[in-house]
C-alpha cells in the first residue's frame, strides 16, 4: 500500500545538511571578523542619518542623553550584530516550528479531508518546538541588555535616565515585583507559551500516530478537540508573544495590528516550507498519493496569504502614514531612510507579494512542482528578511549591517532545522495508513 510509505533520512541528505552547516559557520565567522575590523557599520548607510536622528529625538521626548548612551553603548557594535543575528533567527524559526503544529490544528478543526497524505510534514517540523523554547530562554538571558531597552534598571528610577513612558509599562513586564528587576511576569509568560505549545504538540502526535495502530475514528476526534482548543490558546498566545518577543524591542512604539503582522509572516513562512518539503519528496519518488490537486491547494495558500501579508503590511502602513504622528512613523522612517534596511524595506514587497503574486497568479502554476520549487524559497528568505527588518534597527539604529555575519548565522539556523525536521520525519510513517479521511483525499480533485 502506498499508505506503507516510509521517509528514508538518507547520509547523502545528512551530508548536504551538514556541509550547509559548515559554509554558514565559516561564513558567519568570516562576517565577524569583518564586523570587527570596520565597527559593524554598514557601508553606504548614513545618508539620512541627521534627519533621522532629529526625527528620534522629537518622536521621544522623554529619552535623556544619558539614557541613548546607555541603550545605543552598551556591548560592541559587532557583538551587538551577533546578539541581534541570534534573535532574529531564533523568532523567525520559532514561528517555522509553530506554524507546523498550527497547520495540523487547523485541518482538524476545519475537518479537512484533502490534506490527509500531507499532514506528517507540518507535524515532523514542530519538533523544532521544544528546541527552539530552551534556545529562547538561553538566548534572551545572553542579548536582553543589548536586544531590549526597557530591561535597563535606570529607567525606572528617578534621575538623568528616567523614562516616564517605560515606567508606565513596567507592570506588563515586571510584575509582581518591582519595576526595573527580574522581569518575572515577562518570563512567565515566555515559559507557559511555550510549554503550551508543547504539550499541545506531544498530545496532537500522540492521537495521530495510534491511529496509524488502531484505527478507528476515537483518536482523530480527540486530535480535532484538542486542535480547537489550541488554536483558541494560539490565538492569544502568538499574539502576545509578538509584543514581547518583537515589538517591545522599540518600546516606544506600538501597534495595534502587529501582533497579526508577525502571525502572517510566520503563516506564510511555514505554508511555503511546508509546501517546498512536499514538492521535493514529491520529485524523489514519495508521496504518491499526493496528486496535482493536493499541489494546486498548497500553491492557493502560499498565493493567497502572501496577498493577506501584504494587506496587513499596507493596512498598519497606511494607518501611520495617514495619521503622521512622530511617535509612530519613526518606527518606518528609520527602516526607509537608512541602508541596509531602506533596502530591505523594498525588497520585502518584492519578494513577499510581487513575485509571489506574479509567478503563481494561473492555475498551472500552482500545480507544478517545478515552479513551487522556486516560488516557496523566495518567499521564505524574504519573510526572513522580513524579521531582520523587525528586528534589527531597534536595536541596532545607525550602525546595523547586513552581511556574512547574518547570512551565516541563518545558514546554520536552516541547517539545524532541517535536519531536526527529516530526521523526526524518518521516525514516523510518511502517511497516516488509517487516517479516516484518506478516501476522500483520494478523490479530491479541483
């Protein structure tokens, strides 16, 4: 049967793995030592600077001289570009991993039957779920002091560096104890999203993979219970994690739509990986139940919410726009005005709704494994990119770069995803053999 379908985690595949691994590590080492020898700077990128900088300083009254000194001094500049390169990373590969174990909750609920040959994969890349949970934690201890302004305990207290504006905030971050300290309710936070996410991973695997042994339908209607109850608690959970994880980098600013922001640039992210994965088993022989059709589905969704990424990118931008309040538009005249994120800035719509949009606009396109193969990697470098430009000018500002460091660094983050991803995959059957579902699956057709 081809329900029997086993995935086989070949050494060539290892080796291809393992060798991008080593060309990221060579060339994030490389992109340190250049980072160390011109201070981290990015050439060309100081055009706007003043402008820019005068702009900052009317858009935030309550920020003393003494306090840039300490948010903008703190580690070196080439620390500060690893530090940065780390959290991007591990944010956008965060949302990888979750967006695996969303997609799966999302079939269940919806009841869908055509994705039934498929849902392995999506299930194989949320193991990076608990890894990625102990590198948050591990990483943010490491980068808070540089990466996220309002851990610095002078803001809090009167003097040259009080910030009137972070202290109201503060019981978002530090309570119940008090402002400036250990941001007790922020970590709390940070440990039951994750330890959610997770224990809705292991109970949803647990129910798919018994199915395979007993069959029946009890365990596909308790993975559906569970799958809508997480997606409630996803709702609120990624959500919130983006203004902690993201937005309060520049604490300052706000936005009431980023929230849905980060959650479509993880959505399309994952959708488009999960996509390439199944193009590529598809092209080596696997999947043989996975038809045209089951492409064709795949391919609607990258199109159609990399349409919805650029909706939510327009609609927050032309909000701030349209209102011109300096305390908001300085969140996109920094990425506009200065290289490497000005850009990146434009980039981002070229990669993420031009290109998209254009290649997979006819029906064939999107039924082709060929053109789903160059599509689905585009769009994942450039929501990658994406993140760089959520990330990196807050806490960089005037002296971010864009390079080998950051290329290197990402090489090394897919390598060890990847490799996390097939290697659970070849632990498990590739099909569901009793998926209740699979006949109609069978026959889907559109």
């Amino acid at each position: 049967m081809v329900t029997d379908e086993l995935y086989v985690f070949k050494p060539e595949a290892k080796r291809k793995l393992v060798i991008l691994l080593a060309a990221g590590l060579i060339l994030f080492i490389i992109g340190v030592v250049l980072a160390m020898n011109s201070g981290g700077h990015a050439e060309g990128g100081h055009a706007s600077l003043e402008a820019t900088k005068n702009l900052v300083a009317s858009a935030e009254p309550m920020a003393s001289a003494a306090e840039a000194e300490e948010a903008h001094h703190g580690s070196p500049t080439w620390l500060k570009r690893i530090y940065t390169s780390l959290w991007h990373n591990n944010i956008f590969f965060t949302g990888l991993g979750i967006i695996g174990l969303f997609f799966v909750a999302i079939q269940y609920a919806a009841q869908a039957g055509w994705s039934a040959p498929i849902k392995r994969i999506p299930l194989a890349i949320g193991h990076w779920i608990p890894i990625a949970g102990v590198l948050m934690l591990v990483i943010w201890f490491v980068v808070k002091g540089d990466v996220f302004h309002w851990t610095h305990h002078s803001l809090y207290v009167e003097g040259p560096g009080y910030d009137e504006i972070l202290d109201k905030k503060s019981l978002y971050f530090f309570w119940p104890l008090h402002a400036g300290g250990f941001p007790l309710f922020y970590v709390l936070r940070m440990v039951l999203f994750f330890g959610l996410w997770y224990w809705f991973f292991i109970m949803i695997k647990k129910h798919m993979l018994q199915e395979d042994i007993e069959g029946g339908t009890q365990h596909w209607y308790s993975a559906r219970k569970l799958s809508a109850i997480f997606l409630v608690i996803f709702a609120v959970s990624s959500s919130v994690s983006a203004w902690d994880w993201v937005m309060s980098i520049d604490p300052h600013w706000f936005s009431t739509m980023f929230g849905w922001y980060v959650f479509a640039s993880w959505w399309v992210s994952g959708l488009a990986l999960i996509t390439l994965i199944v193009a590529n088993l598809k092209d080596a022989g696997y999947l043989k139940m996975v038809t045209s059709n089951h492409l064709h589905d795949l391919g609607k969704f990258v199109f159609a919410f990399s349409i919805f990424w650029t909706y939510i990118w327009f609609s927050q931008f032309m909000l701030i726009y349209y209102a011109n309040i300096p305390e908001e538009t300085v969140y996109f005249i920094e990425r506009i005005k200065n290289a490497p994120y000005s850009g990146i800035f434009y980039a981002n719509l070229i990669l993420n709704f031009v290109l998209p949009f254009l290649l997979l606009m006819t029906r064939d396109a999107k039924r082709q494994v060929s053109m789903l193969k160059v599509v689905c990697p585009i769009v994942i470098f450039g929501h990658w990119i994406d993140f760089y430009n959520m990330v990196t000018p807050g806490v960089m500002k005037y002296e971010g770069g864009f390079g080998l460091l950051e290329l290197g660094l990402g090489m090394i983050f897919l390598a060890s995803f990847l490799y996390v991803a097939f290697n659970a995959l070849s632990k498990m059957p590739l099909v569901a053999k009793q998926h209740p579902m699979m006949e109609e699956s069978l026959h889907h057709h559109i």
